[in-house]
C-alpha cells in the first residue's frame, strides 16, 4: 500500500498530540478528552439540481475544543473530503487558535462535492442546506465558520443569510471571510499567506539569512500560495517554482522559472480555482515539470501550501542539502515520517499551525469588527496580523532554542498547555 493510500490525518494528528503529551506528563483524562472530538455532525443535503433531478450530498461538521472560546474554522467542498480529515482539520484549529493566543477552539466542516460540476445556483443549494442542518449547533457564540478549500466569501454570505433567516434576526459575527463591505475585513484574503511569510522573515532573521539572497519554491496555487508568493516577492525574495492542480488533466505540474516567477504574470494565466493555464506559461517561459518536481528544487525555501501529506517518507529524501527552511502553508503537509528526516537534515522548520495561523487571526480581527459594528483600514489589519504572527513565531522559537527541541514540539507545546490549563480551570477534567 502506497503512503498516500494508508495516509490518515487524523490518525497523523493524534500522533502528534500523543508524543507531546507525553512530553508534557499530561493526565490520562486530559488526554482522553483533548485526542478526539467534543462532537461531530454528520447529515445528509438533498438537493435538487438544475435539470429537475434531486442529489444528496454528505456534510460534517467536527467541534474538537471549545474551552478557549467558539469553535472556528473552515468549511470545505471537496470530492475526496472525509470525516477523518475533517477531523484532523479541527484539532489542528485547537491548536493554531491557541498558538497565536486568541479566545477561540477549533472546529472544521466538508462537504464531499465537486464545485467545478455545479452551477452557483447548485452551491447556493448546498451552502444553504448545510446551515438548515446546523442551525442550532452553530452561531457567533458556539461555532463560527469560514471560507476553506474551494468555497468562497459568496459561499459564506449565502450561509450567514439562511443563519439569518432561520433565526430572524442579524448575526454578522457569525461566519467569517464574507465579502468586504457586507461585513468582510479588508485585508482578510491575504492574510493566511501574508502571515506563511511574516513568520518566514522572523525565521530567516534568527538563521542571519537576508530574504533578498533567498530562492523558493512552492507546492499549491491556491489562495495561500498566491498570498505567500505575492508578500515573499515583495520582500525582496525570488520564487522560482510552483507546482498547482491541472483539472483538464487530472495531475499536477510543477512551472519553473530559473530567472524568477513576476507575482502578476503567473496570476493573469491563473483561474479562480488557482489552475494555471499550462498553454500559457509555457508561451511566456515557463518550464513544465512533473507535480512532485517542486520538492527537488535547488532553493534556500520550501513552501508546501496545498494539501496534507505532500512532505512524507517518499518525498522528504529528495529535499536538496541548499534548503534552510520549510514553512508550512497547508494544513498537516508533513507527516512524522517526514519530520525524522527533516530533523536529520537540520532544516529549520516553520509548523503548519503557526505558520498558517494568519487566517483565523484575520477571522477573529473580522469577528471583533462585526460585533463592535466598526472596521479598520487594510493597514490596520495587517499591522495587527503582523504584530500577532511575530509575537506566537519568537514565543515558538524561544522555546525550541531554550529546550533545543523541533519547531513543531515547541509550537504543540504551548497550544496543548494552553487549552488543557483552560479545561482544567473549567472543571471538566
């Protein structure tokens, strides 16, 4: 059975929190209770579909922690979504939210669909039947979500109006990533790949290492990626690869440029999908590689920011001896595996749920504009991301250079203790 086959996230997850539990000497039932879901929803969304048929689609939604705060985290349509990922998804929010220190849990949703082969009015259908089934067990003091792998603010704004409508009254605070001006944050789209990059510039400054002497490469094109090219490029940096998804053809490519990528060009070839046009990118002298050529790269930087298992025991050993750091973009793109090897070849780095943490910040920036009913300037947003990711990246590698243990232990160490000190002051365990 091939890696990707047996690959489990949330079996993945748990592993993770079970080595540092370990680590901290947790209790048994701290640990009993912080390994596995408060609750999880699962249920059905008929819906009928734009040729009169009817279809039924299956959604979650997993609640880990709410000890720190409401639930938060993304919901997701995605043909291959399963409950475990979903799962996995919401324990890591635990943990990011508690890593950058705001008063939020962690939860996650899904549906198993495939946007690409539904019309808008389809997705509406779906976004609005997904909160019917949820009505009760969601809202702006129990469970806030959030736009995740091919959902949208359109998406969020069609939910937050059944929520609404369901409850009949106004709940901006509800759902979060809405478009701007219907109580969006300005600087919301760019923040989880900002943040990626505001934690890379901490990291490199530590190392004695100057962004504009650096090379990078990229696995993804979505939204993070982009967000994560766009600030590195700005910066000074040279991205000279991204490896993305090509729907027609069902694999990826890798698109190299040995001279750089210019953020702009690669972004006018691009669908909305994050699916560069692969006609194009050559027309403009981009070389193509297979999908996994991104790994291979002879670069200072890697960034995996797509999906999970990405970094794993096949494709860690071709990491070349010129990378310093890795920074997570994605959600669990590094398996333990991996993370041996990583170790082995002393690259420091930057873990998924520090490094990407800039999204739910920007989330809970938008939720605190909401319910105050006043927003703030794009510059405001961003100083304050800035200044949060900075703060949770050195209280990170402090630890990790006082203990001399990995980024990645040091970051589960905090958020753990942090979340199980709030369920013991509650009294639960």
């Amino acid at each position: 059975m091939s890696v990707s086959e047996s690959f489990n996230p949330f079996k993945m997850a748990q592993q993770q929190f079970d080595d540092v539990a370990q680590k901290l000497s947790l209790d048994q039932p701290t640990r009993d209770l912080l390994r596995n879901p408060d609750r999880e929803h699962h249920f059905n969304i008929p819906i009928r579909m734009d040729d009169g048929s009817y279809r039924v689609f299956r959604g979650f939604r997993v609640q880990h922690n709410d000890a720190r705060g409401p639930c938060k985290g993304g919901i997701r349509f995605h043909p291959q979504e399963t409950i475990d990922t979903v799962r996995a998804l919401a324990m890591w929010m635990t943990w990011k939210t508690a890593v950058v220190d705001i008063p939020l849990g962690g939860g996650k949703g899904g549906v198993i669909c495939d946007p690409h082969n539904l019309s808008m009015r389809e997705q509406e259908a779906l976004c609005r039947g997904w909160i019917r089934q949820l009505a009760a067990n969601v809202g702006p003091l129990q469970d806030v979500p959030a736009p995740d792998v091919m959902t949208t603010g359109q998406h969020m704004l069609w939910m937050l109006d059944e929520y609404e409508r369901i409850h009949g009254a106004k709940y901006p605070g509800f759902i979060t990533g809405k478009p701007v001006g219907l109580g969006g944050s300005l600087g919301r789209t760019e923040a989880t790949g900002y943040g990626v990059i505001f934690t890379l510039r901490e990291a490199l400054k530590h190392l004695g290492i100057k962004i504009e002497n650096t090379t990078a490469a990229f696995q993804g094109f979505g939204n993070v990626s982009q967000y994560s090219l766009d600030m590195y490029s700005q910066l000074g940096g040279k991205a000279i690869a991204v490896s993305c998804w090509d729907q027609k053809e069902q694999k990826s490519y890798t698109y190299k440029k040995a001279d750089g990528i210019q953020f702009k060009h690669l972004m006018d070839i691009t669908n909305r999908f994050g699916e560069i046009d692969k006609q194009k990118a050559k027309d403009i002298g981009f070389e193509i590689l297979d999908g996994g050529a991104w790994i291979e790269q002879e670069v200072d930087i890697l960034v995996p920011a797509a999906l999970e298992n990405q970094v794993n025991a096949e494709t860690a050993p071709k990491i070349r001896n010129s990378v310093k750091v890795i920074v997570e973009g994605a959600n669990g793109p590094t398996t333990p595996d991996a993370d041996k090897i990583i170790k082995e070849k002393n690259i420091w780095l930057i873990p998924d749920f520090l490094a990407n943490a800039g999204g739910v910040t920007c989330s809970y920036f938008e939720q605190v504009q909401c319910n105050m009913n006043y927003f703030w300037t794009k510059e405001e947003v961003l100083k304050r991301l800035d200044e949060k990711m900075t703060v949770a990246y050195h209280a990170v590698s402090d630890l990790a250079l006082t203990r001399k243990i990995y980024m990645r232990e040091a970051a589960y160490m905090i958020s753990i203790s942090r979340v199980a000190e709030a369920c013991k002051m509650r009294g639960w365990v």
